[in-house]
C-alpha cells in the first residue's frame, strides 16, 4: 500500500461548471513509513485529505522540522522490509509542505 498525494483547486473559467486543476503533484511514496508521520505529524497523514493546503501548513511545518532535528528517533523506525525509509519519508513530508506553502488554497487529495 502507499500514498499518491497531490494538491488540487477548482477555478472559474467562465464555463457552465468549475475546472479541476491540479496545482502539485507530491507523488508517491510507501505506506511502510506511515508511523513516522503518524508520530511527526500527530495524526495520520490520510487525516489531511479534504483539508485546505492552508490548514495543514502549520502542522507540516512543525513535522518537517521534528523530523530533521531528531533523526535518530525516526531512522530508528526505519521498516524492517527495507520499503521506505526515513530519507524518503522525510523527502516526502518535505515536498507536501512545499507545496502547501506555495499553494494555500488548494486541497489535498490523498488516495491510499
């Protein structure tokens, strides 16, 4: 299993219905390393689906950082199986909060 997340806005262009633009691609990535989010984050990341790139930015900020400054604590749940790693998670979360940052008024989709 693993998560595909990308940030997407409807906009108004004039036609009869609103456009669904996807305005960042995150990727894709391993669920193998869904407690380090879990831990970093507070919560499961799938909580962040339907929620505004806005809302979430607080949260990811602070993960990231929890993240970067505490290394040992989160290579330390490193799978077993070798699918994902703390490099990639944090990779991941990284590029999540980027685009959050650039796109606050978009939604996060999260398909799992």
């Amino acid at each position: 299993m693993s998560y595909d997340i990308s940030l997407h806005l409807q906009i108004d262009t004039g036609g009869p219905e609103l456009v669904d633009y996807c305005a960042d691609d995150i990727g894709n990535y391993t669920a193998n390393v869904s407690g380090m989010w879990q831990e970093a984050l507070g919560r499961r990341l799938a909580d962040y689906h339907g929620m505004t790139a806005a809302d979430a930015q607080a949260d990811l900020v602070r993960a990231v950082r929890d993240m970067t400054t505490d290394a040992a604590k989160y290579e330390a749940m490193n799978p077993p199986n070798g699918w994902g790693d703390y490099e990639g998670a944090l990779d991941y979360l990284t590029r999540l909060r980027n685009a959050c940052l650039a796109h606050p008024k978009a939604r996060i989709r999260i398909s799992h």
